[in-house]
C-alpha cells in the first residue's frame, strides 16, 4: 500500500510539473500570439478585397469584330472561373460614354483610335491597343478614286450613330471639305450600309473593322464596287497619330478571286481596350493575359508578336498594363491558375507583419524563457538566504526554521522547469540539505 501511495504521489507530482510547464509558456507565448494577431488585423485592413467572379465588356454589334473577339475573350475567362458579359452597343463613341458613366456596370470596352478624349474622361485607362482596323472607303464608280475630295455631293454612309466609324469618317471628310453643305452624309453603317451601297442607293460608304470581315469581303468581291486606295496615306498619318499606313498586298484576301487586285494603299486606327475606374487591378491583369493569347498571333496586317501593344492608345496606359508591359505577368499568374495566384498574392500583404514580428520574437522568446525559468530557481535561493539571516540573528527559532525550511523544499519538489535546466533544481534541493544539516548541528 504505501508503494502504491508513493506512485500516485509521484504522478501527481508529474501532472503539476507538466502543467506548471504549459502555463509558463502560454504565459510567455500567450502575449506574443496576440501581438501577431493584432499586426494580421492591421495589415488586414491594406489588403484589396477579392475580385468580382462577373464583370460586363462593351463590344459592339453583333456582326462586327469587336463582339466576335468578346466571345472568345468569354471562353479564356470562363476557364479562369470568371464569368465575362458581353454588352452589345452601337460602337466606341457609346463604349466611350458606358465606361464614363459609373451607372452603367461596364469595367471594360473595346474603344477605336481616334474616339475618346482622356481630358474629358480622365478616369479612363487603357490596356493597351489589339489589332490594326483599316478605314475602308467602297464606292460605286466606273473610274479609280483615290482621293476623298472626289467624293464632293455623294451619298456616303459614314456609320450609325454612337459608333467610332462615324466619329473618325466625319472628322477625316471634313478635313477634305467634305461637310452636310457638300455632301449627303448617312447615319448608316454595316450590312446596311453595303446593302445601300450594292442597291444604288449610296454612291460611297465607310467602314472601319477588321480585313477579315464578311462585309468587306463581299464588297471586295462585288461588282461596280471599288476600294479607294489612299494616295496621300503618309499625310494622314503625320497628321493624325491615331492613324497608321498599311498596305493591303494583291490577293491578301482572296488568293483564287486575286482580291484586291493590286497593293492598296490602306490607314488603320488600332482598336484597343479600355477599363473603367471599376475594374479590380487582378481582373485587368487577367485581361492582358487573355488578349495577349487571343492576339499575340498576329494577323493580315500585323506581324506575330505585335500585339497587344503600349502603342497607339488613346487613353493613359494603366499601372496594371504598363507593369505587364516591362515584365510580362505577375511571378504567382506564370504558374498557378487565376484564383489561386490572385489569393496568395493578397496575402502577401499579411505576411509582412508576420515576417516583422516573428524574426524578433525569434530572437528575444528563447533568452526570455530561459530567463524566466531561471528566475523560478533564484527566488528559492533569495528565500533560503533570507531563512538563513534571520536564524544567525536569531529572529526565528529551530522548529520555525525547519518548518519553513520543509516548506521551501517541498515547493522546490514541485517547480516546473525545462529538461534542460533541471541540473540547477538538483543543485538547489543539495543547498536545502546543506542548510538542514547546519541546522541539526550543535551549537
């Protein structure tokens, strides 16, 4: 019985020193688990909420090319887990105006060179140009027209209204003085345009899109219907920087139909993307990433790699894109899905705090504990040389000195302290029986 007493006692002993173990590091551990905490919550409040899994893009018509590029661009963001809207409008002028307006729920728009003033909407930003789009002026005459001064009292379709056709075939006929005073001017654009155009009912019309459009390809190939080369192409475009001279080589569009030709003299505005104030910054990095894909091929008249561009923009480029631009993608969006990239990303805002305080703690916690276990040790030494004072003073008596003295041992018995520094306890509990037996000793 008495060894089974010894036992319990003996286990009970451990379960104190384990848990006077455990307080004492929560004690030390505890208030800088908090500190970390707090410096998480801080940082938290820097950190950019996550990005929309919607966002609502500004095309065009649904015959035209810029809905078309809109579509594809839909299926790179359905993969990414982002779900890409395609808003049908009439053009970059209405684009223009739904990428102002913080009503509208349109972050971004296809927006035509030359359509769009940064002065009036500074918000705006550009993601860089897509693709050359030629102004392709079809007419119907028996003799070659290469000047639009020729085109003074026809009937000329210069695109619907809100459509970035319109906005640039005015401004380009004005400056040949051709305004309402010398020439009908129609609001019409697309197939009805060359609708009217194959009819006889428009002597002239104006298209700016893409040389792979249905619509240019059967005027190309109609008859009584002519492509007006532009012979002063290189003062276009001195004078109007939104504008580019291309050439337009025989056979490019039909090699067996030999259309056009001959090489024509084409200017092409670039279209280019632009977002709105609304756009998340991770969403606009997704985007670079989506049209690089989509045109980074090239096309009939632009060479592989060209685009997308920092070049013959409009608006000013934005952060996002002039970093893409210098560096290529974020170092997580190289290899790691859109999701994945974009939240550990964020949370590199989180780690700073954690880094800052932990390397310290690091440094300071270890001497601390050791410290603070060191001290639970000193204090029974200060207690055994304050008994011992006051026995040579005589203040306290030989059975009140072995009374306190079973006590001061009995907590020594009990003081919880790392493996590492149970030698110290040892050597203590060997002063306590060196004062013991000094006070057994005769006087």
């Amino acid at each position: 019985m008495a060894r089974t007493g010894a036992g319990g006692d003996a286990r009970q002993a451990e379960r104190r020193r384990t848990v006077g173990n455990l307080w004492s590091r929560l004690k030390i551990v505890g208030p800088a688990a908090v500190l970390i905490v707090a410096g998480f919550v801080v940082a938290f409040q820097f950190v950019e909420p996550a990005p929309p899994k919607r966002l609502v893009i500004a095309t065009g018509t649904e015959d035209g090319a810029y809905y078309a590029f809109g579509r594809r661009y839909a299926e790179r963001f359905a993969a990414e887990g982002v779900e890409l809207v395609l808003r049908q409008t009439e053009g970059s002028v209405e684009n223009v105006a739904l990428l102002a307006d913080p009503e509208s729920g349109v972050q971004v728009g296809f927006v035509q060179g030359g359509v769009g003033d940064p002065v009036a909407a500074p918000e705006l930003r550009s993601l860089g140009s897509l693709y050359l789009e030629p102004l392709w002026v079809f007419v119907r005459s028996p003799v070659v027209i290469d000047r639009l001064t020729q085109l003074r009292g026809a009937r000329i379709a210069v695109g619907a209204r809100g459509s970035g056709t319109r906005a640039v075939a005015r401004r380009l006929l004005a400056a040949n003085g051709i305004d309402e005073s010398a020439a009908r001017l129609l609001d019409v654009g697309g197939p009805d345009a060359a609708a009217g155009l194959r009819a006889g009912t428009l002597d002239a019309a104006v298209f700016i899109t893409s040389p792979e459009s249905e619509t240019v390809r059967g005027l190309l190939a109609a008859d009584g219907i002519r492509l007006v080369g532009f012979a002063r192409a290189d003062a276009y475009a001195r004078r109007y920087r939104f504008l580019t001279r291309v050439t337009l080589p025989q056979g490019a569009i039909d090699l067996a139909r030999n259309l056009p030709s001959g090489d024509v003299a084409l200017l092409a505005p670039a279209a280019s993307l632009v977002a709105g104030p609304e756009l998340h910054p991770a969403l606009a990095g997704l985007f670079l990433q989506v049209v690089r894909e989509v045109h980074r091929p090239g096309g009939l008249l632009e060479a592989p790699g060209a685009f997308p561009s920092p070049d013959f923009v409009a608006f000013p480029l934005s952060d996002e894109a002039r970093r893409f631009y210098e560096n290529g993608p974020p170092f997580l969006q190289r290899y790691l899905p859109f999701w994945p990239a974009n939240l550990l990303d964020r949370l590199k805002i989180m780690l700073l705090p954690l880094i800052t305080l932990l390397y310290p703690l690091f440094k300071i916690l270890p001497p601390f504990y050791q410290w603070r276990m060191r001290s639970r040790v000193v204090r029974w030494y200060r207690e055994l040389l304050a008994l011992e004072d006051r026995m040579r003073s005589g203040a306290v008596s030989q059975d009140e000195a072995r009374a306190e003295l079973e006590d001061i041992e009995e907590e020594v018995l009990h003081i919880a302290v790392p493996a590492g520094l149970t030698d110290r306890i040892y050597v203590l509990r060997e002063h306590i029986d060196l004062l013991r037996r000094r006070m057994n000793r005769p006087a």
